[in-house]
C-alpha cells in the first residue's frame, strides 16, 4: 500500500513538474515577463557660428516590459549657455507587430521652446541593412499636424569602438507662427557618434553634427536674424542600465 503511495505521488509530482516546465517555457516563448532597458547620452560642446556659447544636450530612451507589450519612455533637450532651448518627454504604450518592428502610440509633453502636447503615433524598429529607424506622427493640442524620421547604425571598427552616423528630419504640415517654422521640410540633423565601449553599459564618445533649417522655417529664421545652420562637436557619455 505504501508503495502504491509512493509510485502515485512520485508520478503526481512529475506531472507536477513537468506542467511547470511546460508553463515557464510558455511564458518565456511569448514574452510574459517584465524587463527593462535604457540608453542614456549627454554630452558638452560647441558649435561653429558662436563658440562663446557652450551646448548641452541629453537624449534617454528606453522601455519596461516583455518582448510584446511595453512602456516606451524617452526624453531629449537643448541647453545653451546652461538655459533650456529644447525639452521634450515622451510616454508610449509599445506592440510588437513583427519580427523587428512596434507600434506606438503615446503622448509627447514638450517644456520648451513652448508647453505643448502632442498624440503620438509611429513605430520603430531595423530596417534594410540594419539601420535602426523611429518615424512618429504629432499631432498637437493647437491642431498642428507634424513627423520626425530618424535612422542609425553602428559599424565596428573594433569589439570596443564603434562609428554611429545619424539622420534626423522634422516635417510640418502647415505653417506654425509660434514655434517659427513652415509647412514643409523643416529643419534636420546629420552626423556621426564615435564611442569606445570601456563596458558595454559605460561608453565615452566624440560627436559631431550639423544642423540646418529648410525651405519656408529657413526664411522665417533669416528674416528674424538667426543663423539657419550650425556645425556642432561635443564630447559625452553614454550609459546602458
């Protein structure tokens, strides 16, 4: 009788087990399990129309949450001379759609140049030839209608340093008087990040980009004065938690 005890509860606590092991493979197959991953940039520098003047910039992007379903935060701003230019926050409920691609749809909360809010709708993922690619929608509180694009890649030169180039663009639907810009292409970014991976979580780099504005936003900047291009380098670091 004892033995029949022992077999019945030796093959319960084998099922037991085996259902557990069939449950974690599951949860791991289909993302069910929270994780995080956040990349950090701020870096010091100067640019080429005023090197007076000191420029200051931070860039955080990451997410919380599974390989399907996460919360996408990110924020990124401008100081010149140690006075805000640019801050912008982000929060977006991220889906994956396929193998390298999500879907996003959140709310960008911006402090500078003015305080707006903006639905965000986008995605962002790897395209052809690994170039890692973010293109968002706005739509702000005022109506306005606008889109960023932006696309990196990495090539290694060693397992340590790395070449980042860059592109950034910023379109506008209509003409916006507040924030000085025209309907069109309005302003973008070109340029190159060199880092050397001391860890791959600590990373000092040199970055250098140039900075123009475009078409009707060019004409606005010009009539009141301003500069409509800039070449900036800057020395910063780079954090992976």
């Amino acid at each position: 009788m004892h033995f029949r005890r022992l077999i019945l509860l030796s093959v319960t606590l084998c099922t037991f087990s085996l259902n557990s092991f069939a449950i974690d493979k599951h949860m791991k197959e289909h993302g069910v399990g929270t994780f995080h991953a956040f990349t950090l940039e701020t870096d010091y520098g100067v640019g080429s129309e005023n090197s007076d003047e000191s420029i200051a910039t931070w860039d955080l992007d990451g997410w919380i949450g599974g390989d399907y379903n996460k919360l996408w935060l990110k924020s990124e701003g401008e100081l010149l001379d140690g006075k805000s230019e640019q801050a912008e926050f982000w929060a977006m409920y991220s889906r994956n759609i396929s193998t390298f691609w999500d879907a996003q749809v959140g709310i960008r909360y911006d402090v500078r140049p003015e305080d707006l809010t903006y639905l965000v709708l986008g995605f962002d993922g790897l395209a052809k030839y690994f170039f890692e690619t973010e293109a968002h929608l706005f739509v702000s509180d005022q109506g306005d209608f606008s889109a960023r694009i932006r696309q990196e890649n990495d090539f290694l030169i060693t397992q340590r340093a790395i070449i980042q180039p860059y592109l950034e663009i910023n379109l506008f639907a209509q003409d916006v008087e507040e924030q000085e810009v025209g309907a069109g292409l309005a302003d973008g970014e070109i340029g190159i990040q060199t880092r050397y991976e001391i860890t791959r979580e600590f990373a000092p780099y040199l970055d250098l980009r140039y900075e123009r504005k475009f078409g009707e936003t060019s004409s606005i900047a010009k009539s009141n004065g301003q500069d409509i291009d800039n070449f900036i380098a800057s020395v910063g670091l780079r954090l992976m938690f």
